[in-house]
C-alpha cells in the first residue's frame, strides 16, 4: 500500500491479511495515541499505547465500519484508559469518568509537557475536570474530531456529546480562572485558548517538559 492510501484502504487490506498494511496504519496514529495517553496515565503511557494496538488486532474483525477507523480506535484507547484508571481508584465501585479527574488519580504527574505558563495552566486545568470532559475537549482540540466523531469514540448521543462539551469548556474556564497566577496570565489563557490548545498539541510528545 501506498502513503497515500486512505484509513480504510489500509483497513481493507490488513483484514484481507496484508499485515504490512495493519503496520502501516498503526504507524500513522501512533503519535496520537501517545499523546493520548501521555498527560493522563504518566509512566504507564507506552504500555496502554500497546494495549490498545494489541486490542485493535485482536477485534478489528468486529469493526463494521461504523464511523471512521480513528474513531474506533480512540474508542479503544478511551476502554483501555478507564480500565486502567479503575484499577488504581482507591473506590472502585465509585470510579466514574463522569466525576473522577486524572489529577484525582495521579495528583504529581512525573512531567508536564509544555513550554509555556498559559500551556501549563491549560494543562493543569485539562486535568482538574472529569475525564470523559477531558477526553472530549483534547479529542476536539488535539485531534480535530467532529463532535459526531467524539460522540461514536466515547458512545453516546451526539445531542449528548454536544452538551457535555459546551460544559467541559465551561468547567476548564472554571479551572483555569482558578489556577491563574495573575489576571494577565488569565487573559492570555482564555483570549487565545485554541492556540494555547495547539501548541500545546505539539508539546505533548516531548520528553523535555519540567516537572
């Protein structure tokens, strides 16, 4: 297959056993499911990055094509980060994405990537708010899905989906007033917070990011 070739060519033509295809694909969003799980599971981010290929291999079989095939994959990754959050919330029976932050669950993340103060508050304040809030609004800001995209990835409504992500920015502007260090700090935060967002898309992959 070629570089050009579309996801679901690729698709195609690892199901159709060209396992020189499935690489090829897996190569494409690497770098996305890396960054995925790199400021929400830390230490522990190359390790759910495999988790979720091996999950992708072992259940592409059952893909039927609903949405694109980088949505169900982000959906994969999304099971394997609940699944790996549930087994480090000291109350299991209690763990809900609905509620549970990242920063609940890891409180002194080993690094943060970015270079930026308004990127550090951006990020900080990503993690103060509920996960499934946080996995819409990186979703939308990092990977430019649709919200019909985010809605298939998370599996709800797309009504649903458009009315959680107009509360997770409700509730990240919340968390950044909060954590700012001065109003000017503020202002630069919330006045530019799609690029703050983009840049720090850059960043996330870095291994230089202070602690």
């Amino acid at each position: 297959m070629t570089a050009t070739a579309t996801d679901g060519e690729l698709l195609e033509a690892w199901r159709a056993g060209d396992k020189r295809a499935g690489k090829q694909l897996f190569e494409r969003h690497y770098d996305a499911v890396n960054r995925f799980f790199r400021n929400k599971a830390g230490a522990d981010a190359p390790d759910l990055v495999q988790k979720t290929f091996l999950g992708c291999v072992e259940s592409v079989e059952r893909f039927r094509g609903e949405g694109s095939f980088r949505s169900w994959l982000f959906a994969v990754a999304y099971r394997q980060l609940c699944k790996h959050y549930r087994t480090r919330a000291t109350e299991q029976a209690h763990f809900d994405v609905e509620i549970v932050t990242a920063r609940d669950l890891d409180p002194t993340p080993s690094r943060v990537f970015a270079l930026r103060r308004e990127q550090r508050l951006l990020m900080e304040a990503l993690r103060q708010i509920p996960i499934e809030f946080q996995v819409a609004l990186e979703l939308h800001y990092w990977e430019h899905m649709s919200d019909a995209e985010i809605a298939r990835t998370l599996g709800v409504p797309l009504g649903t989906m458009k009315s959680r992500i107009r509360r997770a920015r409700k509730l990240l502007t919340e968390r950044i007033t909060e954590c700012a260090a001065s109003p000017a700090e503020l202002h630069s935060t919330l006045g530019n917070l799609d690029e703050w967002a983009e840049q720090l898309r850059a960043f996330a992959l870095r291994d230089d990011g202070g602690v």
